[in-house]
C-alpha cells in the first residue's frame, strides 16, 4: 500500500513527560517521566536495532493518533490527539515497573489514509513482538483495532499457523458493522471476522460492556451468527465479576493468546466523558478496572499471554478537567504492571 505524505511516523517526544520530582524521598520514588526512555529514532529501519537491543518483556509505549475512523464513523473528531494527552496524564504516575518502559512515538494520519495508517500500525507492532516487547497502544480511533490484530496475527502466524487468537474488548458498542462501503471505527470486528474467515482461522471475540440501544438488532444478529460472546453492561455490576471472571475461564481455554482492547466509552460519561459517543450507564472506574485486572490475572492463570493492549477514544477536545485521559493513564500504569508482575495485589486508592 502506497505511503501517504500526511501519513507519517514521529518518533518519541519526550517533552510530553514532565512532572514532580521526590528528590527528598530515601527509596525509590520514581514516576513514569523519570523512567520511561525514547525508542532510538532508527530502530524501525531495515538495518536497525536487534532483538538482543531491549530488555526481555520491557512495555512499548506506541501512539496511534488518528480518529478518521470516527468522521467516518460519523463520530465526535478529536481522538488522533489522545496519545498525547494520555502521556501528559501518565507522566507523573508513580513507577512501580520491575522492567524498563519505552516510547515509540507516534503514527499519525492528518488525511483520510486511514488505511495506510493502519497497515504502519500493524507494521511497527509486528517489529516490537518480534524484538520481544509488550506494546501498549494509545488511540485515536477504534480503528486502531484494525492495524493492532493485523500486527499480532503477523507476529504470531509467521510462526505458528495453528494458533488460536482471541480478542477480548471493552466497550460499549460491538463495532461489528459492516466495511464494503467504507471501513470506518464501527467495522474492526467485523473485518477481523472476515479475515479469519478467508485465512482458514476461527475468530473469538467477547465483547463486555455492550449498550443494547447503541447497537441495532442486526448487530446483534450478526454477532450470533459468528459465535460472538458479549456481556451487556448492566450485567457489569461488582456483583458480576465472579460470573464474568468464570466466563473469561471458559473462554481463555479456547485459546493460545490474547488481544485486549479498550474502547473508553464502556465507562461511565461521568469518568470518561472525552470520548466519541458517551456513555450514561456505562461502567464505574472501579469495577471496570477490577475488570481488566481479572482479565489479565485469568490470561496469567490460564498461560495465555497478553501479547497486546490497546486503548481507544480518548478525546482531549471533549474532556472535561483531562478526566478521560487520567482513566486512561491509570489503566495503561495498572496493564503494564500486571503484564510485568510487578503489580502488589493491592494497589493504594
């Protein structure tokens, strides 16, 4: 696919991570700013840098500034700025990682070469398995879905034609429409579905945190049709998770690895209100994290690795007092310590 000029890669800037500094504490009081280091600018090139060049299951920051998906989607614009915004947000978090943390920098669309986008994405997630790091994606749109199971299915196909892929995503809509016309933020599912329907593999998707009234029945026909398993988000309460941690048993024996996404409109309009199609009944921020946590530590459990997260619809032009933004930056500081057990059991609140 031909490279568009206002497609384009930017390499970290590390000007976004600022904060305070604890210089009077005796131990370790570190936040993400202090650690986090740049991916060296020439590392994506053919001649770059080896496998042998990072820390085994270091975290990979990547940033995937585009929402064309969500004009296309015929939804609020502004989410091609959230990696940023999620990185000022995350800077002064406290660091509790027991590996090293990287940025990658940024894939940004300005132009409707979404799909160009998306095939770099998929590219340079394909690169940071290979060289044995944990990428955690920042959005932009849930487009971002597209190029992100692209990137895994790369990395793991090439080596194992056999093995079974899930995806397991939060959020409020299903975005299982149909692509023919033009593919867009509602239809990444939907062109998974397709792909693995045409490359001889069988597709497991559990959606949780479904808006019934935000998806038509012929959503939900479809989703039947292929075998999908959703949870709607009334059903998301803290008295569910023991079901929905039974659920993630039976579902996790199905498969060898796992794709996590996390469209931020599963969360309550009240936490999460920078995101392209709020939600009034989403989840809390509680028990949706305490879901995310249960996912991991039954992946963990079930020896089915976490190969990637990504976290979409961060708005920072809609996000009142950065609240969607500071979700967001929790979420990724609590995925990456769980992903490199460096997690306490419990975290202080």
């Amino acid at each position: 696919m031909k490279r568009s000029e206002s497609m384009t890669y930017n390499p970290a800037d590390m000007a976004v991570w600022t904060g305070r500094v604890d210089s009077e504490e005796a131990g370790v009081s570190t936040r993400w700013h202090q650690e986090i280091s740049p991916l060296p600018a020439d590392v994506f090139k053919p001649d770059g840098f080896g496998a042998d060049a990072f820390e085994t299951d270091s975290i990979a920051i990547l940033g995937f500034a585009c929402d064309e998906g969500v004009r296309r989607n015929k939804g609020r614009q502004g989410a091609k700025e959230g990696p940023a915004a999620i990185r000022r947000a995350l800077s002064n978090a406290a660091w509790h990682l027991p590996v090293k943390a990287w940025d990658a920098g940024d894939i940004r669309c300005d132009d409707t070469s979404m799909e160009v986008a998306q095939s770099e994405l998929a590219d340079k997630i394909t690169f940071l398995l290979d060289n044995g790091l944990k990428p955690v994606v920042l959005g932009g749109g849930h487009e971002i879905a597209w190029g992100s199971y692209q990137g895994v299915a790369q990395h793991i196909y090439a080596e194992d034609k056999s093995a079974r892929i899930g995806i397991v995503n939060l959020d409020a809509h299903l975005d299982l429409r149909n692509p023919d016309i033009q593919p867009s933020s509602g239809t990444p599912f939907r062109q998974i579905a397709q792909w693995c329907h045409a490359n001889n593999k069988a597709f497991h998707y559990y959606c949780i945190g479904v808006n019934e009234t935000a998806n038509t029945q012929a959503l939900f026909e479809f989703a039947r049709e292929q075998g999908v398993k959703w949870r709607l988000d009334r059903d998301c309460k803290a008295t569910d998770l023991e079901a929905i941690r039974q659920d993630m048993k039976d579902y996790l024996a199905e498969l060898d690895y796992l794709y996590l996404t996390i469209c931020l409109d599963a969360f309550s309009v009240a936490v999460a209100p920078g995101v392209s199609a709020p939600s009034v009944l989403g989840l809390d921020a509680v028990t949706g994290c305490e879901i995310i946590r249960l996912i991991l530590k039954e992946a963990a459990a079930a020896h089915v690795p976490v190969l990637l997260t990504d976290i979409a619809e961060c708005n920072p032009l809609l996000d009142d007092d950065d609240r969607t933004a500071r979700l967001a930056a929790r979420l990724v500081a609590e995925i990456s310590q769980e992903l490199t057990h460096g997690l306490p059991q419990e975290l202080p609140g």
